[in-house]
C-alpha cells in the first residue's frame, strides 16, 4: 500500500515488443471517456502492472510510443469528475515517473500541468490526489521541462490556489534536484512576479521559495536572490512612503482648518463691527404730527 492508500497490482509480465503493444492500445481503448468508470480504473491498474513487471525497460521504445499515444485518453481520467477515477489516475502516473521514468520523461510536463488544474477543485479528494500525483512526479523525474511549465504556471495561472501550488512544487524541485543555472533563472524569473502577487498565500510561498533557492543554490542564485531582496524591500519602502505622506497630509489638512477657522471669526468680527458703526450713522425719527 502506497501513501494514497492504493495497493498497487501484481506485475504483469510481457514477453515481446508485439504483445506489449497489443496490450497497452487494449488499456487505451478501455480508458475512452464513454468507458464505464469501472472498466477505466481497471485499464489504469493493468497499465501500472505493465510498467511494474518491467515492460517500459525492456522494450523502452514501444513503451514509449504507446504511452504517447494513450497520453491524451488517461488525462482524460485526470479530469474526471469522479474522485475515485482521478484517485487512480493520479497515482497511475506517480507509479509511471517511478517505474517507467525513462518512457514517462517526455511527457512529465504534460501531465503535470493536468494534474495542477485538480489542485483547486473543492472537492477534497480530487485535490489532494491531484497534489499527491504531482510530488510523486517530482520525486522520480527530473524532466527540466517541469521547471519551465511551472514556472510559468506561477506567474500565469487565473486561480490563486494554482499560482501558489505552483511555487510550492518549485520549492520542493529546488529541495530535491540538481538544477543548472539556466532553469534556475526560470524560478528567478517567476518569483519576480509571484513575491508581488496579489494573493497572501502566493507571496507567503514565494517567500519561502526565495529562502530556499538562497540555501540549496548560493553560488547559482545569488544575483536572483538580490534582486528579489531588493525587490522586497523596494516594496516595504513603498508602503511606508505612502503612510508617511497620509500622515503630513494629515497634518497639513489639520493646519489649513485651523486658519479657515480662525478666518471666519475674524470675519464675523468685522462683519459685527461695520453693522454697528452704521447703526450709530443712522438720522433721528421725525416728530409726531399735531392732531
């Protein structure tokens, strides 16, 4: 039993280039949408039993191909409705990028990025296998093309919650492989925009993920690694620049009511005055006629 919970199926054992095709198109057909969901899990089973019985090393080519050619029917599994069919789906492809790294490489970066589109359905159990497929991914293939589709995915990605699984996942790729300087430029790039983004959550994982890339790769990052502490504290300037000018303009508002106030009064007083003075200008009554 692996960490989802699934028990993966006994090894099913391929003699020859010819019945390793004729099995793996048997499994694509039986994974067509209009397939019960069932017969889908099943074919899903049968294709990690291949993998698990060596099938992917020791005809790697037909493997490959085949696998490609069923690309498209099993991420039709990942967007699934059915919790239980993206389960399987999902640990179908951690058990591929473990047992069949080689055929799976090619198309890592695909099936991630299909993956990453669970991981903000509110349903718990299509997320959380979505996440579990994608670090089961990470751990077993080290295809640089990742790197750059979630790189990407960070910057660009409509939901919040993708953005921020996103710098998570290249969090944990940093944590775990040996990146050259070229895709770690990638990450650089991405955590540009993500340490401004406007969701919390975003920010709050770039952060992390800027601490991270400063201590598994100081030689590597250390222009990124200012650039972005730079960045940081632009930002936290910024702020503090727009409270200290709320607070003159406070001041100055303040300053500019007391002197209108002051004015009306004095006006008033003059106003008081001048009635007065021409009160006292006025000529005196006529006397009363006689009756």
């Amino acid at each position: 039993v692996v960490a989802d919970g699934l028990v993966p199926p006994p090894p099913e054992r391929i003699s020859n280039e010819h019945e390793l095709k004729r099995a793996m198109h048997a499994a694509a057909r039986d994974l067509h949408p209009e397939q019960d969901w069932l017969k889908r899990i099943a074919a899903m089973v049968r294709l990690e039993a291949i993998a698990l019985g060596g099938g992917s090393v020791a005809f790697e080519d037909a493997f490959t191909s085949s696998l490609g050619k069923a690309k498209e029917a099993i991420t039709a599994q990942v967007t699934d409705r059915r919790s239980a069919v993206v389960k399987q789906a999902s640990h179908l492809l951690a058990a591929l990028a473990r047992h069949a790294t080689a055929s799976f490489e090619p198309y890592a970066e695909h099936f991630i990025m299909a993956l990453l589109k669970t991981t903000v359905i509110t349903v718990g159990v299509i997320a959380e296998s979505g996440d579990a497929g994608i670090k089961g991914i990470i751990a077993h293939c080290q295809s640089p093309k990742v790197v750059v589709k979630l790189s990407a995915a960070a910057r660009e990605e409509r939901a919040p919650k993708a953005r921020a699984c996103a710098v998570e996942y290249l969090s944990l790729i940093l944590q775990t492989w040996d990146l050259n300087k070229k895709y770690i430029e990638y990450i650089d790039n991405a955590l540009q925009t993500c340490i401004s983004d406007a969701d919390a959550t975003v920010r709050n994982n770039a952060k992390a993920c800027v601490e991270i890339l400063s201590a598994t790769s100081p030689t590597s990052s250390r222009d990124g690694f200012a650039r972005v502490d730079s960045k940081l504290s632009g930002s936290a300037q910024d702020v503090m620049s727009i409270d200290s000018g709320s607070e003159v303009t406070s001041d100055q508002r303040g300053g500019r009511a007391q002197r209108d106030t002051g004015d009306e009064r004095a006006s008033a007083r003059d106003r008081s005055r001048s009635a007065s003075r021409a009160t006292h200008r006025l000529p005196p009554p006529p006397p009363p006629r006689a009756a």
